[in-house]
C-alpha cells in the first residue's frame, strides 16, 4: 500500500514567516505540500471552492492578521462547517493566555508561539505528522513535495 501525503494550507501575512515555515515543512517533509495564503480572503475564498475530496489534512494560522484575526477564522471554518473536522493550528508571537484560550475555545488544537529558531521550528513541524500521514485517496494527491502558494503553482 502507497502513503498519501496530504498538503496543509499556511495562512500567513509575514512573507518571511511564511517562507520559515515552508522551508522547515521541505526539510522535514519534503513530501507534503504548503498551499500559503496571505490572508484571511484569500484563505476563504479557496476553502469555499474546494471539494471536500481535496480539503487539506492541517490549517495553520498566524493569530494576528489584517482583515481577520485567527478566532475569526476558526469560528468560520468550525464547529458546524463543512471545515470542522479538519486540525487547525494557531501560531502566534503572543504569549497572552486570553489569546490561547481563546483559540481553543474556538477550535484549534494547538496554540504554538512562533519559534525563534530552526530547530525550535522543526520540533513544531514534527509533531504535525499525526495529521500528515493518511491512507491512499483516488484523487488529489499531493506527493510531489512542492510548495504551493494560492494561485496553485
């Protein structure tokens, strides 16, 4: 039997954030794709469009975004949606805990502080991988270990 590995969807206005991110997810799997998204329109506009066959396996979101901030998103795409069963993961500089409670309560799994460091980022990285390894689908497969931004490419 062949792996699948899904691609997760990155919803992040810093291009550098960005680009640490995408970079950690090639080192350490090279396998997964990154749709990135720059905010919070974008992001929606393409859940809206996608198939449910083609959902992605993680969403991480930075918490603090123009136009919507990252408990806006999750209320969005939670409990009720068509968008509730998938992880999501809220990163963020902030260490308030009205801000981690807050995405919780909204829906996300996890609330991680934006890492300082490469190998901080990597141990991030490596504790998706419950939700990045999942059994072969007909269609939609992402296993070309490319990054993709919003456009596809």
């Amino acid at each position: 039997m062949t792996v699948e590995f899904p691609y997760i969807i990155l919803v992040e206005d810093d291009p550098d954030d960005r680009e640490f991110f995408c970079a950690a997810m090639q080192r350490i799997f090279p396998q997964v794709r990154v749709r990135t998204f720059q905010d919070g329109n974008e992001f929606l506009a393409y859940l809206n469009d996608c198939p449910l066959s083609a959902l992605p396996a993680c969403i991480v979101i930075d918490y603090k975004m123009p136009l919507f901030t990252a408990p806006q998103l999750l209320r969005l795409t939670g409990a009720g949606t068509r968008y509730d069963q998938i992880p999501k993961v809220v990163w963020s500089t902030s260490k308030r805990l009205h801000d981690i409670e807050e995405c919780l309560r909204f829906g996300a799994i996890h609330f991680a502080t934006k890492p300082d460091t490469d190998r901080e980022l990597d141990n991030l990285i490596r504790s998706f991988n419950r939700w990045l390894v999942r059994p072969p689908r007909a269609a939609g497969n992402f296993a070309d270990g490319k990054t993709m931004n919003n456009n596809g490419e």
